[in-house]
C-alpha cells in the first residue's frame, strides 16, 4: 500500500459554545469515491498527532476531517481557561461542526475518548454516520460493567494529580492503568509524557469526562443503536478488553473486531499504515455489502 503524497490539508476554526474550534481536512484527489470520513482524537493528544501519520494510506475518502476536541490541540476557549467539559459538550461540538460543513452523510472513527463521542454520535445521527471504526474506545474495555465503572476510579486518580502538581505523576498513573503491557523505549515513554503534559488540565478534564459518562451511560442501548463497526484493539493491551470484542464480534453481525499485534493502546501511533490498511480493506467489505 502507498503513501497519498499529494493529498492537501486545510487548517480552519469554527466558534460554538465559547470556543474556538480548530480542524483540519485533508483532500486526497486520487480518491475519485466522494466519501468523507471524521477522525476522532483521544485525550491529551491533538488530532494531527494522532491521525496525521494514518490518514496519508487511506485511499478510500476524499475528504478526512480531523478536528480538535475541548482540552487539545489548537482548540482554546475564547478567555483562554481550560474549562471542565463532558462527552455530550463534545457529541455538540463535532455535530456542530459536520453540520456547519454541511457533511449530511459521513464515515466516522474515534480513539479513545473519540471513540465514546462516536458512539454516541450515531447513537444521535443514526441516518448520517454510515461506516464506523473503533480504536480502543473509551467505555469498551470490559465485559463487566461494574469493573469498568471501577476502572475508571485510577482515571480519577490520574486527573486528581494532573491538577494537584506539575510532575508526571499523574500522566504515568494514566499510562500504567491504561496500558499496563506496554514494551516501549525510554525515548517513546519520554516523548508520549511530554505529549500528554501540553495541556496538563485539559487533559484531567477529557479523562473527568469520560469517567462522569460512566455514570448515566446505558452501554447496552448505545451499543444497540451501532451500524457496522470495525474495532481495534492492540494485541498488548489488557486481556479483558480482548474478550468483550471477541464477545460482540460473536454475538453481533455488524461488529467486526480487529486484534492488531505488537502494539498496546497507541496503537495508531505504532502502526497507522497496518490499521489503515484494514480500514481500507473494511471499507471494501462495507460496501460490497458483507
């Protein structure tokens, strides 16, 4: 599979609800398809970081839209103070943005955070999402509710020390909870810190979000109201994640999970070209109708 060397990225803001909201989109002129796909970043780290490498080998779309969520990136609220936020703000900031695009009908995947806001925007745009991708979304980690739920207490922890002190403590917390098998360099740990420590509160309030979600979320209902799904999860990441996609992929025929070796949960980071691949290949299955 090649790179798309020529494909052009436009960087633009919209205003809604007291910020002001970055995003990029990327045009592959080689794609004569015509569909448009939104990338959905996960906490702490801006779109572009996360999807920029990904998105050059997805030959299926002419347009990628990649915006940046409250807390990241270049998105900054209009006094410049990192305002708590929950999930539902960020569902309204990316409806806002598809609709201000007049995107009526879009392909979408999500990371992380991303991937709980893209649940629950086809939860709410039933008719308009159509292809969906999942990489280790938030909230789908295990098969007991109730242990996710308690999961989600380390997070708490892990923002609770984001705000008390400027160390790493609390951004390590977040890594050990999250990926607790992780084999990287000294280097790659050292780089994802100081990545994840750009907008240390903004940071604490995407982990806060996600960990208040838990607490109204009906997980059932919202995985009801999915469409055709391809999941990710990385082959080093904790084995009960594994088992709840291996259970939904048995149990629902739209639901497709993907077991990508080798990486943990930044595996975007680790291998976009094999996860775009897929995404390609899933894209085919989709509409051959599979």
């Amino acid at each position: 599979m090649s790179r798309l060397s020529d494909s052009q990225c436009y960087l633009d803001t919209f205003a809604n609800a007291g910020y002001q909201h970055a995003f990029r989109i990327y045009r592959h002129p080689q794609s004569k398809s015509g569909r448009r796909l939104l990338l959905i970043h996960g906490a702490g780290v801006a779109g572009r970081l996360t999807w920029e490498a990904l998105q050059r080998f997805l030959d299926g779309w002419s347009e990628i839209l990649v915006p940046d969520l409250r807390g990241a990136g270049e998105t900054m609220s209009d006094n410049g103070i990192e305002h708590p936020f929950s999930v539902n703000d960020l569902v309204s900031d990316m409806t806002y943005l598809v609709d201000h695009l007049e995107w009526h009908e879009f392909d979408l995947a999500g990371y992380s955070l991303g991937g709980l806001v893209s649940l629950l925007m086809k939860q709410n745009l039933r008719d308009r999402v159509r292809k969906q991708y999942l990489l280790e979304s938030a909230l789908l980690d295990r098969k007991d509710w109730q242990e996710t739920v308690s999961v989600r207490q380390s997070f708490s922890v892990a923002a609770k020390r984001l705000r008390e002190t400027e160390s790493d403590e609390g951004i390590r917390t977040f890594l050990d909870t999250i990926s607790p098998n992780r084999k990287v360099s000294e280097a790659v740990e050292r780089m994802t810190l100081q990545r994840l420590g750009e907008r240390r509160l903004g940071f604490a309030n995407s982990l806060d979000a996600v960990t208040n979600a838990a607490l109204f979320i009906d997980r059932e209902s919202l995985l009801a109201a999915q469409g055709d799904v391809s999941s990710f999860i990385g082959g080093l990441s904790v084995e009960p994640m594994h088992q709840l996609h291996q259970s939904l992929s048995d149990s629902l025929r739209n639901w497709h999970y993907h077991f990508v070796a080798g990486t943990d949960h930044s595996l975007p980071y680790q291998k976009p070209r094999q996860i775009a691949r897929i995404m390609n290949d899933e894209l085919k299955r989709y509409l051959s109708g599979y």
